[in-house]
C-alpha cells in the first residue's frame, strides 16, 4: 500500500467519515448560547472542531513522514493471513452470536460460539484439527454449563430460549 | 462511639455476620476479576436479596464485595492484559508489564499489599474524620468540580504513551461517545439519529466490555500462539505463596509517602461526588510518575505506578462512603446502589444517620477495615491460581471471556441492542489500538464525559458564558494550575529535553 493510502491513512479517513456524521446531528439543536446558555450543542460543537483539527494534523503527518519499514509480524505457521483473518473471523463471529442468541438462544447460540472460538485457538496452536474438535467440543460443554448456572441458577437472570 | 464501633468489630466474630462478609469478599472477587462484570454489577445483584437480611449484614456483605471488587480489576490487567474493572486499567499498564518480564508474583503481591494499605487508610479516614472531611469536600462549587475533571482528563491524557494528538483524539471520541443519549441538563435525546436504544445512551458495562475483552479477544484472534509463548516464556517458574510478598526493596522502591500519598489522593478524590476508583488511581499514578525517581520506568513496569493506582482505587472506599453517610451524596455507582440498601431498610442516609444509627453502621466500617486486611490474605490463599490465569489454554480462557462478558452485558440490561454496542465499540478500539490511538483516554472520555459536560455548563450558566469563572474560585484556581504543572512536567519538559538532546547528537 503506498504511502498515500496505507492504514493509518484510511482509519483517519474513517474517524473524519464517522465525526462528519456525528457533526450532522449537531445542526439540528439549538446554537450555542442562542438563549444565553451553552447549550446541548456546546462541547460536542468543540469536540467535533477538535477531532476535525487533529485528523488533519493526522494526515498530514502521515503524509510527510518518511516511508516506515513495516515492523515483523509473526506469522502463523497453520492459518495464512492470520493478523487479518482473525480479526475479521472474530468480529463475525461474535457479530454470528448476538443473532443467534436472539433467535435461537442462550444454549444453541453459546455452544456454537464457544465451541467455535475453543476450536480456532487451539487449532492454530497445535495444527491438530482432531485435539482442538476435542477441546473445542469439551470448553463448548464446561463454558455453556457454566454460564448457565452462574447467570440463570445462581442469579436467577433470565436469558433467551429457543425463541422464534 | 468508640464503644459502638468496638461492637462492630465484635459483630464480625459472630459466624454468620462473618460468612456474610467472606461470602461478599468472595463475590466481589469473582466479579471484578472477570472482565465485564463489576463490583457494582454484584451489589446491583445482591440488592433484591438484601430484603431477607439484617441490615447490619447486608452493609458488611455489600462491604466485602466494594473493597474485594475494586481490588480483583487489577489481577486480569495484570495477568491477561484485561482489566476485570474500569478502575483497574491503569494497574494493568504497569502489572502486565511487570508480567511479560516474569515479575507476575510480584506484581500481584505489591497490588495486594497496596490495595490493603490504601483499603486500611481509607478505613481509618472515614472512621476518624467522616463528618469534618465531608464538609469540606462538599464546599467544591461546580467550577472547582469541573476542573477537577479536566484536571483527571489531562492526566489521563497526558500519561498515555505514543502521539499526544491521537491520545487527546482517543479522549475526544470518549467524550463524544458519552454525549450520545439524553441531554443531562435538559429533556432532549442527542446523537439518537431517532432510535430510541439511543436514547439512553451507552451505557457503561458495554463501554467497557468493548474496550476492554471484545477489543483484547479480536486483537489475540489475530495474534500466532507463537507470540504467546514467547511472552510466557519468562514465567515459567512453579509459583510459590510466599513469592506473592512483595520484596522489602520493592517496598522501598515505591516508598511509604507515596502508599500514604496515593492512598490521601485516593480518599479525597473518592469523597467527592463523581470521583470514583478510576479517577483516583489516574491521577495518584499521575502523581506518582511526576515525583518518581525513575519516571521513565512508568509505562514499562513500575512498582511506583502500580503501588500509586492500587493504594488510591482502594483508599477511595472509605472515602466515597464519607459523603453518602454524612449528607446522603453518594460518590460513585457502588455508593449509589448502597444508598438503595440503607433505604431498603428504612434508613435514610444523611447528616442524622450516624447520630441516630452509628451502631447498625460501625459493622460495616469494620467491614470494610477487614475486608482490606483480606486482599493481602487473598493473594497468598489464591496467588498461584490468578497467575496460571495468563497459563491456562488460550481457547479455553478466549471462550470463557467472550461468552460471560456479552452474556453479562445482555444480564445487566436485558437488551440486545447493548451487545451490539459492545461489539461495536469493539471494534472501533481495536482500530485504535492497531493505529496507535491508545483506548485508556477514550474510556475515562465516556466516564466522565457526562461529569464534564455538567459540570462546565452549569458553570457557564452561573457565570452567564463567562469563562474566567473557572480562574474566580480558589480550589478551581488551583487546580488549573495543578493541571498546568502535569502538562509542563510530563509532556513538555520531557519533549524539550529530548529534542536538545536530539541536537546534541552529531550527526
């Protein structure tokens, strides 16, 4: 990625998209000081002036700056890519979760979870697919058992079942 | 007195009352140790269950949990990387450090150590000087309020390490996130974009959850167990109990004025209403670093910056608790929800509480005098089992973690929307973190965001838009200047000298 467009670039990029947005809401309420009091609009009205000032610095920094050796990462010997499939992986699977958690429930939706993110780790650690199912399948039974008791028996919460 | 609070020790040796207390110590220690869940989370859970108990037993239960809950956020920071509690993220900048370097024992030996002494002091301050200290707390107008607070959000932003500007941005889009929900001085929804899970805004347990575990579980989904290994590599030693006591030249490292200081700093800040273990172990460890010997050990493993944080989140219970018995202000979350029990019971906090009630009030005292000792005691029962914390199979703990913190974040409000949120701002602080944003400021943004906010507009109002209202008040005076002097002594004094000796270099 050139120097233009790498990481840093584009998350700034994302923080100016993302205070843009939050700017928007700011027009619909009342100016500050309009009736001689500060206001809703006040401090986010700072903030979002803040946040715009300093993402331009940001870039521009980045812009100027001398061209970075990127820093060794450690690769995985069993998963190409980790350092981005992981990330990726967990946020949908954690994003997959919620979902099932609400249409399916506590116990479907945590053993899967579990059970998926036991397997991933100890997959990649070991490169044996036939351990991490068994300690996938065994974390998956203790962590849901567990949380079960602790939030629904212990605490008497209730948590979703099977609710279509 | 004296007599009614020796009846409240006496109380403790009654088994039950005693069961009460270890029980709550014990609770208090699973909740803050697992990331997600809280100190508050617990006592917020005990309340309906309080119905069924005597008073006198509820306090020492609630007690045992506070001064157990503030204490165990330190140990995941320390050993995983995750605080268990808010109020221990600054322990684990300096324990987990610690921690990579095979100093695990002793990190978790001296935030015991510190969190008993600062516990003990707190104790003794509220016991001996609840009712003078509280007034004096309670002459802090809204602008000394407001400068306190910018004062903990300078700090905090100040001893982030890396780029000042991305600090200060991460600390911007904390603030920002607590703006999103109702205004706190009007009846107007802000940053709903018309949704009304919004309205309410972000609440804190998913705030933190996402900071904290959702960020650490996605960052490690990425990281080769390769790493791991290395890292543990220095921590291959069987532990011992008697490795938790921290080493007489540690002790002399971190120096008896600064547990005394830090755990002074830790009552203060917890007596003034918004206060709280987070801020008093901010600025304690702010403290710390700008009267250090060796400052440029902070941030890389300092047995000073350790001490300071542990000493004043704890010290801050006996402090916060001042206010709420003395005037009925509570000082933090846990305070507030203690005042729920006492009026459960049918005791209104307030200036006449202690008058009328100091006896059904000393077991708690005691409690919380006890329950300090037990934080030492605990890191030599269970020391050895906390550390095999950062040994046990990643899966396993990556599972556990992911699994109770979102379950906890639906069980403390019952709402979808809130797991959401915590995946969310889990992802956005992973971004921060990959980039160099560091994600401490943005959580003590979405703290006191709401307290700053306050805190500045009704100063404005008072002083009809007038900003030198801030430079008016003397505690407000010197606070700004205090300010002043953290900024000068750890961002631009230290960036001078480097730049000269960056010139002295040749080239």
């Amino acid at each position: 990625m050139t120097r233009s467009l790498n990481g840093q670039v584009l998350f700034a990029f994302a923080l100016l998209a993302l205070n843009t947005i939050y700017a928007s809401q700011i027009f619909q309420m009342e100016r500050p000081f309009a009736s001689g009091e500060p206001g809703p609009a006040f401090l986010p009205m700072l903030l979002c002036g803040f946040v715009y000032i300093a993402m331009i610095r940001i870039l521009l920094t980045e812009w100027r700056a001398e061209p970075a050796a990127r820093p060794a990462v450690m690769q995985s010997d069993v998963i190409p890519k980790l350092q981005l499939v992981g990330p990726v992986g967990a946020i949908a699977l954690i994003a997959l979760f919620i979902i099932g958690f609400f249409y399916a429930g506590y116990v479907v939706a945590a053993s899967l979870y579990t059970f998926t993110i036991a397997f991933f780790f100890n997959h990649e650690q070991n490169a044996d697919w036939k351990r991490a199912l068994v300690l996938g399948v065994v974390t998956s039974v203790v962590i849901t058992s567990f949380g079960w008791l602790f939030f629904v028996k212990l605490f008497d919460l209730y948590l979703p079942m099977w609710e279509f | 007195m004296i007599a009614e609070l020796a009846n409240g020790f006496l109380s403790l040796a009654h088994p039950v009352t005693f069961l009460y207390l270890v029980g709550g110590f014990l609770l208090g220690l699973i909740f803050g140790a697992i990331p997600g869940l809280t100190a508050t989370l617990a006592i917020a859970l005990l309340l309906p269950f309080t119905f069924g108990m005597a008073v006198s037993d509820a306090l020492v239960m609630v007690a045992g949990i506070y001064m157990a809950g503030i204490y165990s956020g330190s140990i995941t920071g320390i050993t995983l990387n995750i605080p268990g509690a808010p109020s221990g993220a600054i322990t684990t900048i300096e324990g987990n450090a610690l921690m990579k370097k095979g100093e695990g024992m002793q990190a978790l030996g001296m935030s015991a150590l510190s969190s008993s002494i600062g516990g003990l002091i707190g104790t003794v301050v509220l016991i001996t000087l609840a009712q003078p200290i509280s007034s004096i707390a309670l002459l802090f107008q809204t602008p000394d309020k407001f400068s306190l607070v910018l004062l903990a959000v300078v700090t905090v932003t100040i001893v982030s390490s890396g780029s000042l500007l991305k600090a200060t941005t991460a600390m911007a889009i904390g603030l920002m996130i607590s703006t999103v929900g109702m205004d706190p001085m009007a009846p107007v929804g802000r940053f709903d974009f018309g949704s009304y899970h919004l309205i309410e805004g972000v609440n804190l347990l998913p705030a933190v959850i996402g900071l904290f575990a959702v960020c650490e579980m996605i960052a490690q989904s990425g990281m080769s167990a390769k790493l791991g290994q290395v890292e543990r590599l220095a921590n291959v030693q069987k532990p011992r109990r008697k490795d938790f006591i921290p080493h007489r030249e540690r002790i002399r490292e971190v120096g008896l004025f600064n547990y005394i200081k830090s755990s002074v700093i830790g009552v203060v800040i917890g007596m003034l209403p918004g206060g709280g273990a987070s801020m008093a172990s901010f600025i304690a460890y702010a403290e710390a670093k700008r009267s250090a010997k060796k400052p440029e050990k902070f941030g890389n493993g300092s047995y000073e910056g350790l001490a300071a944080s542990e000493s004043s989140n704890n010290a801050m219970c006996g402090g916060a608790v001042i206010p709420l018995l003395t005037m009925g202000i509570p000082g933090d979350a846990v305070t507030a929800i203690i005042f729920g029990v006492l009026l459960i019971h049918g005791l209104v906090p307030g200036p006449a509480l202690l008058g009328e009630n100091f006896g059904v009030i000393a077991p708690m005292f005691a409690a919380l005098f006890v329950a300090s000792i037990f934080v030492f005691l605990s890191v030599l029962a269970f020391g050895p089992l906390y550390l095999r914390l950062s040994q046990i199979n990643r899966g396993f703990l990556y599972a556990f973690i992911g699994l109770i913190s979102m379950v906890g974040v639906y069980a403390s409000s019952f709402s979808i929307f809130q797991m959401w949120m915590a995946l969310a701002i889990g992802v956005l602080a992973f971004l921060m973190r990959t980039f160099g944003y560091p994600v401490v400021p943005a959580l003590m943004g979405i703290i006191l965001g709401p307290f700053f906010e306050e805190f500045l507009r009704r100063s404005l109002i008072v002083s009809k838009g007038d900003p030198t209202i801030f430079l008016q008040s003397p505690a407000s005076l010197v606070l700004l200047i205090l300010t002043g002097i953290f900024i000068w002594l750890l961002r631009i004094r230290p960036a001078r000298q480097a730049k000269r000796q960056e010139g002295g270099v040749p080239s």
